[in-house]
C-alpha cells in the first residue's frame, strides 16, 4: 500500500489545474490578441463580402477564446482546491495552503463587492489575494519538500529549496519596483521621473522574466512530485 495516496493524488491534481490554467492563461492571450485585431479592423470597407466574412471570423474566435479560458481558469481552480484538500490529510503544510486558498476565495468576494463601493478597498483585497496566492504557492512546495524527507529522497528536498528561494527572489525584485515607482511617481523633476520609472521598469521587467522561469519550475517540481509519490 503507498504511504501518502492522499498527496499523491492530491499534487496530481496540482499538477493538472496548473497545466489548465497555463492553456486558459494562452487561450486568454489570443482572445485578446483577435479582440483587438477586430477593433482595429472596424473603420473598413464593410462592402466586402469578404471583409464582413473575415470580421466574424476573427469576433468569433475572440469570443470562443475568452469564454474557453474563461471555463479552463475555474474548472482549474476548482481541481486545485480539491487537490489542495486531499493533499492536506498527508501534510500539514498542505493543510496551511487550504487555509490560504479559503483566505483567496474570500478576498476575491469582498475584491467584487467592493469595487463599485470603494475602490481603494477593493484594490487592497486583490492585493490581499495575490499575496494568499503566493501562500499558496510557497506552502504546497513546502509540503512536498516534507514528504520528501518523509521518504529520503534530498534531491527533491533541494529542488524545493531553491524553487521557494526563486520566488523570495520575485517578491523582492517586485516590491523594489513598486518602492522606486511610488518614490519618483510625485516627482517634478522629469529626469529624475524618467530615471527612477526606468530603473523600476528594469525591476519589475527581471521579475517578470523569473517569474516565467518559476512557473516552469514549479510546474517540473510538481511532476517530479507525482513520480516521487507514485
């Protein structure tokens, strides 16, 4: 009998809602990209047939697009509370990223029902929910890095080491960006505004770029987590 079916099945389940939202996230991309692609092209000559063919094309595909994403980013996140949950009767660190994920869930409500009645309070709960987002995050490798002990295998210990090291990295780079930009934003000198708004930029570009390189560590990490549990 396996030692940790719960987490095994549960990190499959990670795994899974973070390969559908990776195709919401692209599906996302091109919905946009023909949305805008369709705005551009309004002021044409609509007395082609060919024009008005390719117009609906293009509306339909942006349409078909978002509304999929749209379908992938919740069945994703319903598959990642069920993995989370399943995951958390093996280890208690999983069980702290259930904690955060219900914490997201309610940030995103109070996020919703706040944003026509108070905006200031509604942009401080989306920031509240990336925050439990990154909870999330940091937990879920902390429980495999346990399991992993659990089992002796120090290699995928390390791997989580230097995964949750990598996204410390992103955090301190974003807020550095973010102090920079508030910093110079109130500045009258333009050079200095000029400066300090490139300086942030080159910050918050690094994040970005490590960001990418976390999400496929992270997604390698949760399928050598699946290995190592199967």
């Amino acid at each position: 009998m396996k030692k940790f079916k719960n987490a095994e099945n549960g990190v499959s389940k990670l795994f899974a809602a973070q390969i559908l939202e990776l195709i919401a996230s692209v599906l996302l991309v091109i919905g946009f990209a023909f949305a805008v692609v369709m705005t551009a092209v309004q002021g044409a000559d609509l007395s082609s047939g060919a024009t008005l063919a390719a117009k609906g094309i293009i509306g339909i595909t942006a349409i078909v697009s978002i509304f999929a994403a749209f379908v992938l980013f919740i069945v994703g996140f319903i598959i990642n509370i069920v993995g989370v949950s399943q995951a958390s009767k093996d280890d208690e660190a999983f069980r702290i990223a259930l904690y955060g994920v219900i914490a997201g869930i309610v940030f995103a409500i109070l996020g919703s029902i706040f944003v026509n009645i108070s905006p200031m309070v509604s942009n401080l709960m989306q920031t509240l929910g990336t925050v439990a987002d990154i909870f999330v995050l940091i937990y879920v490798i902390q429980g495999v890095r346990n399991l992993a002990v659990k089992l002796g295998n120090t290699q995928m210990d390390v791997k989580g080491d230097k995964l949750l090291k990598l996204i410390l990295a992103v955090i301190i780079l974003e807020l550095i960006a973010n102090i920079i930009a508030t910093i110079y934003s109130g500045s009258v000198n333009q050079v200095a505004l000029s400066v300090g708004m490139t300086i942030s930029g080159v910050f918050a570009i690094t994040a970005a770029v490590l960001q990418v390189v976390e999400y496929i560590m992270y997604l390698s990490y949760l399928a050598k987590a699946k290995k190592m549990l199967a």
